[in-house]
C-alpha cells in the first residue's frame, strides 16, 4: 500500500541548499525535536576553543608515544581523566600485544663501491623534540621477520604485481635478489608480500623525493616535507588478512587468551624489510645497472634510474626483540537518556609512531574538545539519547591493534548495541574527506550544509563541491557532480580504526576529517612534532574546531534523532555503480586478453622491440569467458526497488511520519542492525576475518579500498569459478538486505 | 563518364601485404614498367655500402663546420667534388647572409648569493673532437639581439602562452623581470618571443635533465644522454614568420639582393636570449623563491621547482659580431632523359652548429651514397626520365638560410620544373618516420613495403605498424590503425629544409628518415661527434642504407614513373579529419568559456582556493559564438566527390590505363602543380611568406604543425572575424584544387 507520505516526499527533497536556514530540515527529526537540536547544536558550537586544542597536542607530543612507551601510557591516563573530569564512565581496557622493536638493523652496499646506511633521522635546532633519541623508536617496519640476506639489488617500483610484469619483459626476476621499493602506490605492506610471493629474500622500502620529498615542495626545516633524512616507519604486517594482534586473529587479545606461536603467525612477513630515507637510497640506487626504468617509475633523485639485477649488492641484517606489550584502550561512556543500548560510538587513536602531532594527536584533540563540550551539555541538562561511547585507541599504528581487540572481546554486545562507528585520524586545513557506509550520506551532506568553513565562510559542503567540481576532469563527471544531490562517501578500505567495526562486525561506520591543504612529509617520522603541525598543519587549530563542530554534530544527530537517519537510494545505486564496474572490469579484461593475445600470435611486441634492448615477450593468457553477472544485477534491481519502496513511505521526513510513533523502537533496532546483513561469518574467500561483503581492503592493495571484494578480486585473479561463486554469494547477501528493507516498508505501511 | 577501370580497381586495391613480392604493384608504373623498375631497385640496392657513409661521416665531421667557418666550406667543396665524381652537373650557390657570432656572453647570479655561469662544454677524453675549442662556435642562440639586462629571475616553464596564464593565477608577472624556461614543449624560438611580447627583458633557456638529461638515460660519456654542461645551441629567429635569410625576406639574397636594415629585421628577438646548461641551471632555480610551480612544470633537479620572481636577480650580457658569410648550397642536377622539365628534388643539409654527426651528416651520408648509387646507375645506361637534383643546403641551422634564399631565387623555375622535393636530416636506427604531402602516402607505404628492415628482417612498413599499434591508446585506435591501408603521413611544420619548398612555393613535400631507438641528447651540442653517434647513433650504418633503400626508392619512382604517382582520396579525408578538428576546437574552446564563466560567477575556483597561497581568478572570456563551417565543409566535401571520381577512373593502375596514353604529359603537369592551388601569394594573416594554407608552423609552436592555419589560429586566438574571413579563403583554395582534381578525371574520362 502506498503511504501519503510520498507526496510529502516530493515537497522535501529540492536542493538542500535552496533553503534558508531555519526551513532547513534535520533528517530523523521531527520538525519541533529539529528546532530543539539545533539550539543544542548552537550550544555545542560556542562551547569549543582551540586553545584547548593546542594545549592538548602540545602535552600529548611532548615525547614520543609509542605502543608499549611510558608516555604513551601516560597518555592514556591523562587522556582517561579528562574523560572522567568531563562526566563520562570511563575505564582504560587493557590488552597484551606482540611488539617487535628492533635490535639491529644493518644495511649496506658491499658491490661495486661500498656504503653503509645511516638509517637516523638527525635533530633539527627549531623542532624541540626531534632530538629525543633515547625515546624514539628507530626507523623500521613493524612485524618484519627477523632475517641476514645479502644479494643484488632489483628496483621494483612500488612493488606492486604488475612492476613484477614489466620487469618480466625485461628479463629481469628478483629470485634471490633484494629488492627495493619506494613507497606509494599501495599500502607498505603489499610490498614484503609481493615480493617474497616473487622469490625475494629481503626488501627495502625508501621515501622517494618524487612522491615525498623535495619535488612537492620545501623540504623541513624550511618547509613541510620530507628532507634527505626522514624516512617512513610502518607497521608491514599483511593487514588485508587480518589486522590487530598477529597471535590473537579474531579473538580478544586479553592476558588469557589463546594465542598462536609466532611461526604461526600468518601476518608477519615472509622476509626481512627496512624503511629507508633517500639520502640512504641514492647510493644504492645510483649503482644499479641493467635495463633503463620504465619512464612512470622514475622518480626525483637526480640519477638515470635503473632496475639491476646488481651490480649493486647489499646485506641486510634486522633482528626484533619480539616482546609482548600492553595495548590501553581508555573507553568512555555517556549513557543515553532514552536508548542506553543503542551505542553511538566515536574513536581516534592516540598512540604514534614517534611524537606524532598530526597523526594522530591533530585527529584526537578534536575528538577530545568535541567530548567535552558533549560532557558539558549533559551536565548542563542535555544528556543524549542514546549511549555515546568515546575511544581513545592505542596500538593503531602497528595494525588497528588497540580497536581491533577491544572490537573482538565486545563483539558480541557490538553487534547487538553498536548504531554506528565514527572514526577520524590526522586532521588539518582544507576540505571535508568523509567515507563509509553509504546509508549515511544524508547525514554526512546535511551536516557538511550546517558546518562554516573557517577560511572562506561558506559552509564546508560549498567548500567541497567547489573543490571536487575543480578536481573533475570532464563535462560529464561536472555534470554528475553538479547535479548530486548528496556527498557522495568514499568507499572505506582500511588504514584506520573503523575495520574491524564496519569490515569485522557489520557495524556501520563513517571516516571523517579535513585536509587538503597542508599536504607535507612528516608522515611516520620524527618530524611528526608540535613545532611542525603548527607551522604546516593547522596553525590557529580552526581546522581542529570545525572537525569538532562536524563530527560532533554527527554524533548528537545520531544520538538524538527521533528515528535513525539511515537511508538505503543511495547505497542501492551505489551498489549498482559497483556492479556495473565489474562487469565493464570483466569487459576490458576480455578485450585487454583478446587484444594481448593478437599481438603475441602477430608478434607485434617483438617487431617493434629495440633488438639491442631485453625484451621477453608475455605468455598469452586464457580468454575471458563471459560471466554470469544476472544473479547480482537482479540483486542489486531488486534492492533499489526495495529502497524505492521504503523512500515512498519514510522519505526525509520520516521522523514527522505519523506512521512511525509506536513502531520508532521497532524501526531503530532494524536499521541499526541492517549492515550486518552485508557480512558473512565464513568471510571473504582466504581471509574469513573481513566478514563484510561490500568493502573490504584490497589483498594486493592494503588501504586501498575494493568494492564487492570477493567477486571484484577473483575476477582481477583470473578465477573465473570463484567470481561465479562469489557473486552468487554477494546476490543472496543483497537479496537479504532487500528483504529487511522490504521489512521495514511493511512496518510502516501497515500502521497506515 | 564512369570508365572501365573502375572495376578493375576493385581487383587493386586489395591489402597490399596480403600480395606476394612479384605481384606487388608499383603505383604509376605499368606492369611491364614495373618490372623493369624492380630490376633497376635492386641493382640500386646492390651498390649500397655502408662503409662509405661511415667514411664520409668520419671526413666531414673531423672539425667544427658551422655556417661561414673554414671547414663548412672545404665540405661543400667535398661534396661538389663527389657529386661532379658521380656524373652529376654540379655547382656550388652562394648567398650572403645575415649570421650573429657572440663576442661576449655573461650570465650571473647577482643575488641572493653569486654565480657565474661557466657557459662552456668541456672536452672529453674520450670523443677526439670535443676538445676542438679554437674552432666550435660557443653556446648561444643566433638572432639573439645584443643586451645587458639585469632583473630578478621568473621560471616560466616551457615559456608559451599558456604558462603564462598560469603565472598570472598565482599573481606573478615578468614585465621587467628575466625569464627562465626549460627547453621543450615549443620551439625554443617562441620562448623569447613570448616572453618578450610579456615584458620581460630578458630569456634564459636552460635544459633540464627531465627532458635532455639524466632522467632520460645514461650522461655522456657513460651513454647518450645530455650530461650537466651540455647546452643546445639553436636559432631564435622568428621563422614562423619567414626563414631565410632576416634582411633578404622573401627574396634571394644574392650580393646584390636589396636588404632590409638590421634594425628593420622582423625576425631579430626583441629581448637577448642564451640558453644554458643544466648544471649553469641549477645555482639559478634554486635561488628562486614565490610559488610552488605547478607539478607539470617540475623538471628532474634535485631542488623544490618555485616560480620567483626573485630572490635570485640575474645579471645577463650579450654581444654579437653581426657579419655577413657566405652560405654554399652544393646542387647537383641530373637530366632526366624524358622529362628533364620535371625535378624531382632531394636534399639535406651539410652545415652543422659544431661537428654535427647526427644532425646533419647522418641523414648527408645517406643521401650521398644514394646519389653515388644512382649516378652510377646513370653511368651504365639506367639514366632517370625525369630529372633529379641533390641538394646539401648550408645555413640550415640558422633559420633554413641555404635552403630558402635557393628557393626563393629560384622561386619561378621551381614552380614551373618542381614535382617533388624530398628532404631528409638526421637519422638513425629506428621506425621509419615520414612526413609531408598526403597525395603521397600510397608512394610512401609502397616503398616503405619494399625495404628490408635490417633488424627484424620484416618490411619497414611492417615494423612501423607494429610501433604504431603499441603506441595506440586505446581499441578505436587499434582499430583505426588496423584499418589503415596506406602509411599516415604526418603533416609538416617546419625545422628542417622542406619549409620554403612546400609553404612558400607549394611544391609538394616529403620528410623521411628513421629514428626512435636511439634517442640522446647531443643535439647542438659539441657531442654531436662521430665517436658518439657510432656508438649511440647508428654504429654500423645499417640504418643509413635503409634510408638510402628508402629515399632512393621514393626518388627512383617519382622519376621514372609512368604517370606521376599522386592521388587525392586520402588528403581529401584528411581534410576532412582536419576541418573536424576546427570543428571541435570551436566547440571545445566554447564549452570551456561557458564553464570557466560559470565557474567565475559561481567563485568556485575563489571558494576551493587555499587562502595561504597567492591566487588570482582569471577574467571572464567573451562567449565563442557559433562559427559557419558550411563553406569550408562543402569544399572539403566536394574534394572528396572529385577524389573519388578521380580514383574511379584513374585509380591504382592508372598507368596501365589506355586513358592515360596520350594524356600522359598533360596529366603530369597537371598533379605536378596541382599542389601550388593550395598555396596563395598573399600567404597567412601577418605572415606573407607562409603561402600554404594546409600546413604551416604554428605562430606559437614553431617547429609543430597547425593545418588549416589560418582559420586554426585565428580560433585559437578567438579571432573570430579573421576565422569567418580565413573559412572563406580556405575553402576557396579547396574549391579550386577540386576544380582541377575535376579536370584531370575529365581528361581521362574524355579519352575513354
């Protein structure tokens, strides 16, 4: 039966923009709660200083805040008493953890001409704290294997499968050789992975002044990025199988729990792995012989790049001290005046890699100024509705491991309690940067429309549109952008806090924060200082503020909305973006094997190749049979019907819906669990921890996120069995999904 | 009157390729013609050594022979001395021109700190006649005018019109400043030009390892690539508007021509210029502050790429000797025994900036032994029907001096006597690469079908194809070049002697050579020596036959066919790939103004600006009104009717046609000067000389093409009257050449 609030619908959804400000609705609210939230949010707003923001960074970066440090601990008892003194319950949870820090690191060039690394990022006179060597952890990868390997050294690019391809067309295999890799192109700890799966048997990965140097601008001291010295340390552990604790997968790393042996860790690499700064890589690179780079991999050392094999030759030498520390994880809860179990949760870690002022501190002092102006509120009489639970996580870097625990031992209560999570990480001058679970795009714009940008006074959502509009590079993409009524929220992969909640748990998240313009290179480096965020970062922390007027609005809306404001258009023509993606990845597949194919029987590559240069021609690949997407699309029709339906009866204005009043608790419990539906227990197919069917981190990516990863990967491998079995697993998924969404329709159609 | 050789054509124009060797046709040739002409080829072929070119090379290279020096005028006298060995009618022509020689030339760093820069190569141990410093011109750029100019320094990228439009965004302008550019993206004699016509006083041009240098490949000695003291001589005259000669424009300039005043020279600069290497570079951009430059400005120097204007103040100073030489051109003619009324020309220069092995003697050489061949072939009673004329221009260099002040003395004999010139300059091992006249790409892709390959023992033409599909982009380009019966040409600019032969005088043109795998950076530098390009170039010579085969084929057909070996349906639907490119243009240029207006209106490139940064919005742009093509489309249209009654009747077997018979001669005038229909005395908007109205250097490109200038660049410079009135012109000239493609099809069709 269809409602009467359809036609309601049709006068609520003009352009958000085109409304004055006091006609501008709240979605989930009624039109009075609206009146009142909005006063509460005109509260919350006067209530932040950036004072305190600046205060916060400067104690927390005082020393370096490592997992496992003393002032990391520190940290989280300070971080825990302000919580406390602003009213909220608050425990430290505790969680035993294995931590590799290293004993020796060793890296030399033994062939032709001889060097020894220096592997130190030096003091800088202006940046107090760069000089705290006896604090700071050196220059590593975290959950590198211990290993001695002395071989000849192979550029691989950024180490990703297809440089191991056009290495191939050159002759060149890095069996038993070490490669070095500079970062960018995926996350760090694909490299180690690709290249022990290619026959390495070491890894070095160096900044290059290309992608993070001196090319994108001054160099630190004099400016924001990375100087000869600074070098990347990084967690290495293979994240896109499971992140947290490598000898607790899936389980609560709690002092009892039942853990692996370290051999049978599956995430510790398979060969040993260094960060190294370019100042330490030039003299290796400049050694290399062999064939020329390909052009797009050379980068801004002032050398003609080469890929080897030799005739440089290097050893390296790592040994960890592989010791069990503490993860403290300080929780903080507001209990909700009217939904207690209805969890509204909010993180950011705390702990960093050295002194880590941007990240994470930059993030979690806004999250903190957000917390107590929240805390604030409630003792002033404005207590949320639902629970508000703020986290302070420890042991981010190494690998979400702090979240990831704490997500594991409550995943129960999580699945049951859990509305959404929200997320942030390094903060700092520029635009809006939100992803995360589709349903939420309403929310997040509405939001984006109310929050003013601090340097050009317009809201941020103006802010964002003018700079996406800028960043298409067509008539066609600026038409999308100009006619999107909504943000449109990045697909989330990993490479913060909110995996195991959204990819383990099937809890609905969200990513938020600014940046954009004060791109540097203090990332992972001892430069991640006070002195160095307040210079580059966000000086006056009004970036600091308006991430705390945004995230803080989301959190009070979610908590205080009279009906959650989850809503499913978007998310089903999103899907069906996703599936017509796949199919044209299927397509251009075929048509690159066929093409590919052609070209070996004409030996085209071998007649136009430079006869005195290596060149092996590639094998010829089976042809891509046509798959069978029928079963997904029909999926993905029927949900954007389903949503379609749901749209007609609830519409925007669905909190004012008569239909509503007796079902709201009914309606809240299906939305906030209806995510979950997008998981699987058994998993995606060699990683049964990512549950969730929809995103998940990319296997040979890392943060990269893949979308409909079972189905969307299978086909990047070739696995023509296993993408028809995915999708017909991701079809039942969606078709589910459809069916509670259909579910809710009824709900509110019978009360008509 | 539709004529029999219609259906035969049907039979003809199968796949050339997929025809055995005997069967192969040769276009304008009989079958029993052809025959005879394969036996002539191969006895061609069978003379060709490759020793004589490396012995040649070694001889006129041994010592710098720029224009006007000692040595340029022993090789002439060389080459007279070969041609007139050969049998040919030899002489030497001599001009006085106009040629610039430094007396001083300083550059320095004034401040923020100080350099000189050293401006000098420095000898090698290795390459014996790069140490010959007595006689090698400096580096310096001729047609500098003389200047002492001190100001801060601006880098401005490649220094064309558009870089400038991105200065101007970030509120930098160079009026009363030095500019420097990198050399790239232009011909180097636009940088001065525009930057003069920007106010700035001063032009440095620098090359940057990016391009020309390190990032490429391996410096020399170590291997081919322009190392940090290489600097690129070059002229800056402004020969879009004429070459030749600056006193003597349009004109011989024969000692008693009559000459303008220096001062009256509009090719002279307007601000001094010298280029630099990239090690005199460095100490320069690193002293500049202001901007980031933008990221595709950003060469491969170890330093942050700002923009300035200052710190760095330069100071430059520039003296020439402005004398008067004399430039030989070496012509040798041998008469034809049919038609010695109609030349088939082919040249290449001799004159080089320092001892110039690649450019020009590789391509000389070739042409030598070509000619040696064929004057021997002429010996033994194979002399040619049509006559045949070689050319070694002097001067070419400087501004094509040898060949235009030639062609414009002989302005009325070449229009009357011309068929073809065909030109080479540098070559080496590679792709075949031909540009010119699109009535001669069957010729082309027949010839190119004949020649062996040396290195992959195919046809050139097969191996062109293989590169050109790998250098495709996507499937439709695939496909287009799968489909391609005949070679593309590419359309001429300028930069090499076929200038005034086709633009002024509309004779039709070819430019071959080979190149693509030995790319370097000795180019106009003291490098450029015979030790470097037979290690780098072409070591054995292999691919100096080649193009001996090649261009000696080309020359061998053209003279000895039938009927002349012109067709028209591929340049008429390259007219019209062009007139849709004008088309697109003016679309393109009216949906960008539309967007860049509505985007000013909006403030969105205000609004996604970063307040930190200098930021200029552009100004609004008069709307691009909708412009009539229909005259232009009709002509070009009606072109494509005529060639296509032109092939029906006269198609790939026209000399085998009992037509052609008695029409023989007539229709050989005819093609032969159907070519001189696109060309108008008043020649281009603003300059006169350029006559063509296909092809011409672009006003701001130089050396790169515009076809269709005159409507081409007056949209560009949305001109849109002059764009009207050019449509107008052009399609006239379009209309009157298909008159006459009319009159040769009546011709044949009236013998029928």
């Amino acid at each position: 039966m269809r409602s009467a609030l359809a036609s309601l619908l049709l006068l609520l959804t003009a352009p958000l923009l085109a409304q004055s400000a006091a006609e501008k609705p709240l979605f989930g609210f009624t039109a009075p709660t609206a009146q009142k939230q909005r006063a509460l949010e005109r509260d919350f707003d006067a209530k932040l200083n950036p004072q305190n923001l600046r205060e916060w960074m400067k104690r927390l970066t005082a020393r370096p805040h490592h997992l496992g440090s003393d002032y990391d601990k520190a940290n989280a008892e300070f971080i825990a008493s302000l919580f406390r003194g602003w009213g909220y319950d608050t425990k430290i949870e505790e969680f035993e953890v294995l931590f590799p820090t290293p004993r020796t690191r060793v890296l030399e060039l033994v062939a032709p001409s001889k060097f020894v690394a220096k592997l130190v990022e030096p003091a800088i006179a202006e940046d107090a704290t760069s000089g705290q060597q006896s604090e700071q952890l050196p220059t590593y990868n975290a959950y590198s294997i211990d290993g001695d390997v002395t071989g000849e050294l192979v550029y691989v690019n950024y180490g990703i499968p297809k440089d191991y391809d056009e290495l191939a067309r050159r002759g060149v295999d890095v069996k038993g050789k070490i490669v070095i890799a500079r970062y960018g192109g995926s996350w760090r700890g694909i490299k180690p992975k690709v290249a022990a799966e290619h026959g390495a048997i070491g890894c070095i990965i160096y900044s290059d002044p290309r992608d993070d140097g001196y090319f994108q601008g001054d160099v630190y001291p004099k400016g924001a990025f990375r100087n000869e010295n600074g070098a990347q340390r990084g967690s290495v552990m293979d994240m896109p199988v499971h992140p947290g604790d490598p000898l607790t997968p899936g389980v609560g790393a709690t002092k009892d729990a039942k853990r692996l042996e370290r051999k049978d860790a599956e995430v510790i690499t398979k060969i040993p792995v260094l960060p190294i700064s370019y100042s330490d890589a030039l003299p290796l690179l400049r050694e290399l012989g062999g064939p020329i780079a390909p052009i797009d991999w050379r980068g801004a050392l002032p050398i003609t790049y080469h890929v080897g094999p030799g005739p440089a030759r290097v050893h390296l030498k790592l040994e960890f001290d592989w010791k069990m520390v503490t993860a403290r994880d300080v929780i903080a809860r507001l209990a909700g005046s009217e939904f207690p179990d209805q969890w509204i949760m909010r993180g950011n870690h705390y702990d960093a890699w050295v002194n880590g002022a941007s990240d994470p501190i930059s993030g979690l002092v806004a999250e903190l100024e957000e917390a107590r102006a929240i805390g604030e509120l409630a003792k002033s009489g404005s207590r949320p509705k639902r629970t508000i639970i703020y986290a302070a996580w420890d042991g981010e870097e190494e690998g979400l491991l702090g979240s990831t625990e704490w997500a594991e031992t409550h995943a129960d209560e999580l699945r049951r309690n859990g509305v959404v999570y929200l997320n942030s990480d390094s903060n700092s001058r520029g635009f809006l940067d939100a992803g995360g679970s589709h349903t939420l795009e309403r929310l997040v714009t509405e939001v984006a429309r109310d929050v003013v940008d601090p340097e050009r006074n317009v809201s941020v959502l103006q802010r964002l549109r003018a700079h996406e509009l800028l960043a298409a590079t067509n008539a066609e993409e600026r038409k999308t952008q100009r006619e999107l009524e909504l943000i449109r929220l990045d697909a989330l992969g990993s490479g913060s806090d909110y995996t195991p909640f959204l990819q383990h748990l099937g809890v609905a998240a969200l990513d938020v924060g600014y940046s954009g313009e004060s791109s540097g290179g203090s990332y992972h480096s001892v430069y991640d200082s006070f002195y160095h965020y307040t210079r580059f970062g966000d000086p006056d922390f009004r970036y600091g503020v308006t991430q705390a007027k945004t995230t803080g609005r989301m959190v009070l809306r979610l908590a205080n909305a009279d009906v959650l404001p989850f809503e499913f258009a978007t998310f089903a023509s999103t899907l069906s973006r996703y599936v017509n993606e796949l199919t044209k990845l299927a397509d251009t597949l075929r048509a690159d094997t066929e093409e590919r194919n052609r070209q070996l029987t004409d030996k085209t590559m071998e007649l136009a190749a430079d006869p005195t240069k290596p060149f092996v021609a590639p094998n010829a690949e089976e042809p891509v049979p046509f798959l069978n997407f029928a079963p997904l699309q029909n999926a993905v029709a029927r949900l954007q019907k389903s949503a379609k339906a749901y749209d007609a009866v609830a519409g925007n204005a669905i909190a004012d819906s008569p239909a509503v009043g007796a079902k709201r608790q009914s309606l809240d419990q299906l939305l906030m669990h209806v995510e979950q539906l997008l998981t699987r227990r058994e998993g995606l197919p060699r990683r049964p921890w990512f549950a969730h069917q929809i995103y998940a981190p990319g296997f040979y990516t890392g943060y990269g996120v893949k979308t409909i990863p079972g189905v969307r990967e299978a086909i990047e491998q070739r696995d023509w069995n296993e993408a028809s079995q995915q999708m017909a697993i991701v079809a039942g998924v969606i078709e589910r999904y459809a069916a509670e969404v259909d579910r809710a329709t009824g709900m509110l159609s019978r009360s008509e």
